[in-house]
C-alpha cells in the first residue's frame, strides 16, 4: 500500500516533470526562431551610364525578403546607404529590379545590393562600375585631299559612327576655306557625301589664340557658309586664357557661327590642352565641343585630365591622338572611354602634319574605337 507520503513525493515529482518538459518545449522552440535563415542575396550586375549615372540591376534569388536595402562606396572606401527598394515577389524568385545613382565622374562606384527580412539580411558580392563612355563618336581633322582615285573621304564617312548622333570631319581646303573665289567640286562631292551618311563636316579656320583680328576669322566663316554646305566650325589655335578680352572674342566668335543657320552650327575649339578651369563650357560658353588633348599615344598614356572635366558630359571633350603605331592605338582607345573622351580620333601618322591621311586600320577597326557600351 502507497502511503501519503510516497502520493506527495510522486505529485511533486509529476510537477517538477511537467515544468522541465514545458521549459524544454519552450527553448526548443525560441532556438528553432533564433536559427531561421536569413534570404538569399540576389544576383547583381552594375553599369556605368556614361555620363554621371550608374544602373544597377538585380534578379532575387529568394522567397521570404521583405526589401532590397543597396550600399555603395568608391572603391576601398566606407560604406554608405544609398535607398532601399521594397520586394515585390515575396514567395517567388527570378524577378529582376533595376535602381540608378547620379554620381560624378572620375571615380569607381561599387555596390552591394542585400535581401533583408526580420530573419537578418544578406548582401551580394561587391560589384563596380569604372566611369566610362557609352556612345563615342569620331572627329577627325580630315586634312587630306578629297581624292576621287583614293576615295579616302569616302571610307571615313562610310566607317564613322552614327548612332545616336552624327561624326564629325573637319575639311581644311587651304589653312581655311582656300583662296579660290568659288567652291571646290572635289568638297563639295564629299561633302554631300557624308551627309548622305548621316555624318557632319564642319570648316576649319585658325584663331591664332586670339591674336588674328576677328574680322579675318569671320570672314573665313562666311566663306565656308558661302561656298559649302557645312554644319559648323572648328576654331583651332583656341586660346585657353580666361582673360576678359579673350572670352569676350571667343564669345564673339561663337555667337556669330551660330547665327549662320538656326543656331544648330557644331562649334569646336581646339585648344589642344585643357585649361584650368571650364570656363570656355560655362556660362558665356565659347564652344560646344573642347579638344582637351592633341598628341602622342605616348604622352596619351601618362596624360591625366584636370579635376573640373569630370564634372562635364562626355559630349564636350574630343581627344585627338597620332602616332599610335599597331596595337598601340587600341590601348589609346581604351584609356579614352576612361577619359571621358565623347569624340575621338586615333592615328599612326606624325608629324609635321599627322592629319594629312586616314591610318591603314581605319576600315578593320576604325569602328572598335567608338563602339557604344551597353
């Protein structure tokens, strides 16, 4: 017989059983919580737009995200919040999202985009975008005889690319228009020519730096505009002086070409250099194209531009690059879309004239040095 001091003990036992199995349910059950796996990190491609815009894409690879949180910084520096961007397929995958950031130019941006929910959050692997250009056309100083026999004219209009806007060549008759009183048949057939293939050919006239009286270079122009259908002109011998009296004979200069035609004349200054500050881009602007170098591949290869020129559209700049012997016109290529070279012109030729012939590769890769980067 159990006596009531063995149902006592057995009832406290019962309890103390009870209690550690509820307590045992209890730990089981905030670790299965605490555990829970955070979502997957989605899949990430990164580009640089070509002027002041990067595009990030991303497809999720989960199913239980909430948001997609998106941290960036230059590269090996500290990271920051750029947004957060609201999942809209939680319980599917695959789904592509896209965000942009306006940045400036002349830096590399990375980026990690995360999957967030209460679980945690995971990121993706750091992906970059290096500054670039996405579209580069060609400007060439053309000054080279418009030959029938050669055709050579024709092969540069034939090969310059056009997507997206016109190439531009630069015909040069004589140091200018030529002495003749009337046109030139040869200019004229190839400047129709190359209208035909959606491309601009705009005169050259030379400004000595601002030193040739004005009135001589207007006349230039309107020698162009008398004796040939040309879309602009390209001022070469560009001073880069920010003095008043130069900006106010430049500015002269521009404003006359434009009134031409409807104000859609393609002015182009050569300098031949940067200058220190943008001035010839700002307010009172003396150019719609600057060529910010003329030189050698070699000197193309050390050549680093001056910090205001990041913060201008690729658009503005032309490069114009001789002497780049096989293969090294393609490494000038190269480094021109990391320059922020929206017009671009690479030859093997050299002085003293290296613009007086098309380089021997122009038909094979010609278009490789302006092919758009999607």
């Amino acid at each position: 017989m159990t006596s009531t001091r063995d149902r006592s003990a057995f009832r406290r036992i019962s309890v103390l059983l009870s209690v550690f199995i509820l307590s045992s349910l209890s730990l089981a059950s905030a670790s299965s919580v605490a555990v829970a796996a955070p979502p997957r990190a989605p899949t990430v491609s990164v580009w640089h737009n070509g002027d002041l815009q990067v595009t990030l894409s991303w497809r999720d690879q989960s199913t239980n995200e909430k948001a997609f949180p998106i941290r960036y910084r230059i590269t090996g520096g500290v990271w920051k919040q750029l947004t957060s961007v609201p999942s809209s397929s939680v319980g599917t995958t695959g789904k592509l999202y896209t965000a942009t950031h306006a940045v400036p130019r002349g830096e590399t941006y990375c980026y990690q985009v995360g999957a967030a929910s209460l679980d945690g959050i995971t990121y993706s692997s750091e992906e970059c975008a290096p500054p670039t250009v996405n579209n580069q056309h060609q400007l060439v100083p053309a000054y080279f005889y418009p030959s029938k026999a050669n055709k050579k004219w024709e092969q540069m209009c034939d090969r310059m690319n056009t997507r997206g806007g016109s190439s531009i060549a630069v015909m040069n008759p004589g140091n200018g228009p030529g002495t003749g009183a009337t046109a030139n048949a040869d200019y004229t057939r190839v400047v129709t020519y190359c209208h035909g293939k959606a491309q601009k050919t705009i005169g050259y006239v030379y400004t000595d730096y601002g030193a040739r009286p004005i009135a001589q270079v207007k006349a230039d122009v309107d020698k162009y505009y008398k004796l040939y259908k040309i879309d602009g002109i390209f001022l070469d011998e560009m001073s880069n002086s920010a003095t008043d009296p130069i900006k106010a004979y430049y500015r002269n200069l521009y404003n006359y070409i434009k009134t031409k035609t409807a104000g859609t004349e393609t002015v182009v200054g050569n300098p031949g250099a940067a200058a220190s500050t943008g001035w010839q881009l700002g307010t009172g602007r003396v150019a719609d194209i600057l060529v910010i170098f003329e030189g050698t591949a070699e000197k193309y290869r050390t050549w680093s531009h001056p910090s205001w020129v990041k913060y201008q559209p690729s658009r503005n700049f032309s490069h114009l690059i001789y002497a780049a012997k096989d293969p090294g016109y393609l490494s000038a290529c190269q480094l021109s879309v990391l320059r922020y070279a929206g017009y671009l012109y690479v030859t093997n030729d050299n002085l003293p004239n290296p613009w007086d012939t098309l380089p021997p590769y122009w038909i094979n890769h010609a278009p490789i040095c302006a092919s758009p980067i999607e």
